[in-house]
C-alpha cells in the first residue's frame, strides 16, 4: 500500500530541502499543487513560442515573395509574441500571488532561505553532486537547494528582467499614457535608448535559454540517478522515492 504524506504536515526545513527519515518507495508525497504544474506547463510553453518569434523579430526573414500589401508576416510574428507575453506576464503574477496561499514549495520560487547555514552547505553538496563529485545523492522533497537558487535566479530574476524590459518596448508602440508607458516608460530613458533595451531583451532570452538547456538535462539526468521522482512529480504533484534507506 503507498503511503501518502502530507507536504504541510512536515517541519517547514524538512520539507524544504531534506528527505522524509524512513521514507521507502511506498512513500508518496504531494508537493506540486495543480496551480503550481499548470504553471509550470504554460509558462513553458510561452517561453517557447516567446523564443522563437523574438528571434524573428530581431533577425527578420531577409524577404517575403509577392506583394508587400498582401503579406502581413511581421505582424502576425509580433502579435503572437505580444499574446505570448501577456499570457506569460499574467501567469508569472499569479504564481507570485500562489506562493503566499499555495504550500510550503509553492514559495521556494521566491524566496531563499540564504540565512540557513545548513541549506547553504546543501547547496554546495548538490553542486559537487551535479558534477560527479559525489557518490550517492541526498533524498529532497521539494526543490534540491541548487535546483533552487538556479530557478531563483534564471526564472524568477529573468522572467522579471524579460516582462519589465518587454512591457517597456511594447510602451513604445501603445504610446505615452497608455498603462505600460505609466508602468514601465522609465525603463528606456534609465538605460539610454530603444535599441540598448532591443539587446538586452535579446540577451535575457538567451539567458533564459541557457537554464532551459540545463533545466531538460538536469531534469531528465536526474529522473535516472537520483533517489526521487523527477518529471512525473511536476505532472502527477507526487514525489516518490526510489529505495528504502532512510538517510
Ligand atoms: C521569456 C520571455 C521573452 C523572450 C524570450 C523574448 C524574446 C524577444 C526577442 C529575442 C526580441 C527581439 C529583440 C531584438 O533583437 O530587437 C523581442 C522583442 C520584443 N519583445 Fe520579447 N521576449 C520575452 C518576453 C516579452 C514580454 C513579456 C513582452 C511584453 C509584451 C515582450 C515584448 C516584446 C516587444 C514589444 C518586442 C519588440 C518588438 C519589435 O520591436 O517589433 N517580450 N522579444
């Protein structure tokens, strides 16, 4: 029979960054709430086409055959980045407002529990872990501590840079007054000019694209040798373990 385990009912640093004492591979925990996996799936997705049509935009096709009056492939490439964009904006709000009624790891995303020393040696464990320095790795229900400061830093800092330095060259085209010239018009005139914040939106998709390269490899690496449930934990919630020994 599984024995299925609560997130909430574990001690905020258990549930955090170590494995469950005992726990066996009848041990199931839930820890990715349906909002959270939902999320995660859309904002993939967003990215992806976020990807692919800003690249376009910044190195458009050299021509298009026939008429100019008859095509309008720019402007279906922007529109869709636009939508895209807002879709990814709004989710990124709404996992932000998550992380304050979702669980315990709805949070991880946000916030770095950086004055806790033994989280911080944990950190450089998984590092040595992830480049094979390590023999055996540890067991973790929520994010491991590395895989957090990664997310930390490449989704919840990038997706932030990418959503204010887009909404600022998109304040462009929806002209002054309009709510994202109110919101975000002072970010071109801070850095200097349109074309500055072009190439740094440029730079912060490959930024963003880097980690997802990493984040695959990680993911699927460590479904194979870790001690956990990887990829089927952000589909099902469900975290289940591999062996029986409890450390
Ligand atoms: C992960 C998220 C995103 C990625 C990877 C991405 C990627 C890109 C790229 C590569 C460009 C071309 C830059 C250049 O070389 O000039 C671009 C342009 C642009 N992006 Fe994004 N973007 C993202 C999010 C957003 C968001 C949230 C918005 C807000 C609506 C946005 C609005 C724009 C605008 C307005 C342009 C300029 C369009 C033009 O000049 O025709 N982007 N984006």
């Amino acid at each position: 029979m599984t024995d299925i385990v609560d997130a909430e009912s574990l001690s905020p640093k258990r549930a955090q960054a170590h494995a469950l004492p005992g726990a066996t591979h009848q041990t199931s925990v839930y820890v990715y709430e349906a909002p959270v996996r939902l999320w995660h799936w859309i904002n993939a997705a967003a990215i992806l086409v976020l990807a692919l049509t800003g690249f376009f935009i910044g190195r458009p096709l050299p021509t298009m055959p026939g008429e100019a009056s008859a095509n309008f492939l720019m402007g279906y490439i922007r529109f869709t980045h636009f939508t895209a964009g807002y879709i990814l904006a709004i989710g990124f709000l709404f996992r932000f407002y998550w992380s304050f009624v979702g669980n315990f790891h709805a949070k991880q995303l946000f916030r770095l529990p950086l004055n806790d020393p033994e989280w911080r040696k944990e950190v450089l464990f998984e590092l040595r872990w992830y480049l094979f320095l390590e023999k055996r790795p540890k067991k973790y229900v929520g994010h491991n501590p590395l895989a957090q400061v990664a997310m930390f830093i490449f989704m919840t800092l990038g997706l932030t840079f990418m959503i204010v330095t887009g909404f600022a060259l998109y304040a462009e085209g929806s002209q002054r007054g309009s709510w994202q010239d109110m919101l975000f018009g002072w970010v071109i005139p801070l850095v200097g000019q349109s074309y500055d914040v072009h190439t740094l939106h440029r730079l912060g998709m490959w930024f963003i694209l880097t980690f997802i390269i990493i984040h695959i490899y990680v993911a699927i690496r460590e479904d194979i040798m870790s001690r956990q449930s990887i990829v089927s934990t952000m589909i099902s919630g469900d975290r289940t373990f591999k062996d029986d020994d409890p450390d």
